[in-house]
C-alpha cells in the first residue's frame, strides 16, 4: 500500500511515484479518503490507477481518460466511406448508402475475391431480387481475381436458377473463375467494358500427407476441373480441345478476344469510340484480311 495520500497542487491531482517494476499499479487509497461502501462500485478514484511516464514519475488515469486512451490506442479505421444517396422529396426525403440503393435499382456488384460469405451475398441478393420482380433483369458488375471454385459454384447455380435474365458486366479485371461468371450471363446481355482484362486458367491446389490422401486430393481437383470446363463449354460454345487449350496456362485476353472465344457478347466503349485495338488488327492480319498498309488501326462501320 502506498505510503502517502494523493495530494491536490493548483487544481490536480497528483500522486508519490512508484517503483518502476511496476507496470500499472492499482492506487490504494488512505481510509479517510475512501468513499462508502454504497458509492464504491460507482467512485471514480475507486477505479484510477497509477501508470509510469517517461520522465520517471507517474501519472494518475480516471477511467473515463482510459477509454479515451483506447480510442486513439492504434486502433485502424478504414478511411474508405461509403457515400449515402438521398431519395425522395420533402417529407418523405430520406438517405440510404449507395449500394443499398443500387440493389434497388437491381443492379449487384462482385468485387474481390469470392469466398464463401460474398457467395452467400450474392445468392440471397439474387434470390431478393427475384421475388420482388420476375420479369426485370438483374446487372451484376464483376471486378475480380477469382475466388473458392465451390462458392463460384454456388453462384453459377443461383444464376441459372432464378427466372429474371442476368446481365453481367465485366470491368478492371475478371481472372479465373470470375471469367466463368462474366461468361454465365444471358447470351446476348454479356458485357465488359474496353480496358477489363480477362483470363481463363485451371484449378490450383496442393495437398500433403501419405500417397493415398495425396491421390483423393488430386482426384478432387480434377473433378473441380472437369466441372468448371463443363460451365465454360455450355456458356462459350468451345469445345473440350479449345477448353483445355485455353486453361492450360493463365490465358489473357482482351474484351475483343473474349467476344472470339464465346466469354461475352460485346464490348462498352465510350461516345464515338468505334477503334479497333491493335489486338484485333494482329488476329485480323493473321487471317490474312488487313495488310501492311493498313493503319494501326481500323474504323468500325
């Protein structure tokens, strides 16, 4: 117990420093200077404790300046803020968060890596959507590097079950099994804009352990493997040969090249934007129907 009370200097209350192997001793108070027993629980001094400075001293924290303390306390927040949207007029004005309005407007946006908690997002915002308007297409904006072959699964199937059509919308990029969403879109309302790079690959994984875990574990892959070329076949028009062509290492494309092999319909360019990319002068010069005095670039009629 501390040998001294608190004291009162210029209007603070201070305290006798303490050894400095104590990291955050508890302030014992004199008997005289503790409250009673029915006010103890809710005394403030009765939860203050003693804390080391840098100077050697020691410095007394009320818990309401601790919970300040932890606010500050290295505490991250993410400086990303959705911006809300107001709707309505007068009396009936009210603001939602942007992507709640956009759901309204049916519009979904898969944006990252597709787990298991984003599938389940986007079936039950599919599953929503149906039942309050089975006629009204639903738009989903794809933005992303792929995800767990079961959750994309699990959309796929959603997709193909609902009665709304689904248009997809592919931007920035749509590798591996995102490139097998983009493509499970209605024919005819598969989209991606200009600049979206695309990219079909197959299944990776690993596996340890004895030789017959080893097996089940490449057994499993390549039926993860057979399904997903199944989807690409029903939703592109390819063949077996040209599935397995094409996923045997990370095929890149551009959006024009996936109108080619059957991923999407058309592409989105800006006003009076009718450019033909180098990409497409290359294969068409391939084919023998542009020459060398063609421009670097072609006009759309």
């Amino acid at each position: 117990m501390l040998g001294k009370s608190p004291q009162l200097t210029h209007g603070r209350l201070s305290a006798p420093s303490v050894p400095s192997s104590s990291c955050n001793p508890r302030l014992v108070l004199p008997h005289h200077t503790l409250p009673s027993s029915s006010s103890t629980a809710s005394s403030p001094l009765s939860q203050a404790a003693l804390c080391p400075t840098p100077a050697g001293g020691s410095r007394l924290i009320l818990p309401d300046q601790r919970r300040l303390d932890v606010s500050t306390a290295g505490i991250r927040r993410s400086p990303v803020i959705t911006p809300d949207v107001t709707v309505g007029k007068g009396e009936e004005e009210t603001s939602i968060d942007l992507f709640n309005y956009l759901l309204r407007q049916r519009i979904i946006f898969l944006a990252g890596y597709v787990n298991d908690k984003m599938a389940t997002q986007i079936v039950g915002s599919l599953l929503a959507l149906e039942a309050l308007d089975e006629e009204e297409d639903i738009r989903i904006y794809i933005n992303s590097p792929g995800g767990q072959p079961y959750s994309v699964f699990g959309v796929l199937d959603a997709i193909q079950s609902i009665k709304p059509d689904v248009q997809t919308l592919g931007l920035g990029a749509c590798y591996s099994y995102a490139s097998l969403i983009l493509a499970a879109g209605t024919k005819g309302k598969r989209f991606a804009m200009k600049n979206t790079r695309i990219m079909m690959t197959q299944p990776m994984g690993g596996s340890q352990g004895d030789i017959y875990q080893i097996r089940k574990t490449v057994e499993e892959l390549n039926a993860i493997y057979q399904l997903s070329a199944r989807y690409y076949m029903a939703y592109t028009g390819m063949d077996q040969d040209r599935v397995e062509m094409n996923t045997n290492r990370d095929f890149f494309m551009t959006p024009e090249d996936a109108v080619l092999e059957g991923i999407i319909d058309g592409v989105l360019r800006g006003k009076g934007d009718n450019t033909v990319p180098p990409s497409m002068v290359r294969r068409l010069k391939d084919s023998g129907l542009v020459d060398d005095l063609t421009p670097g670039f072609l006009q759309i009629e």
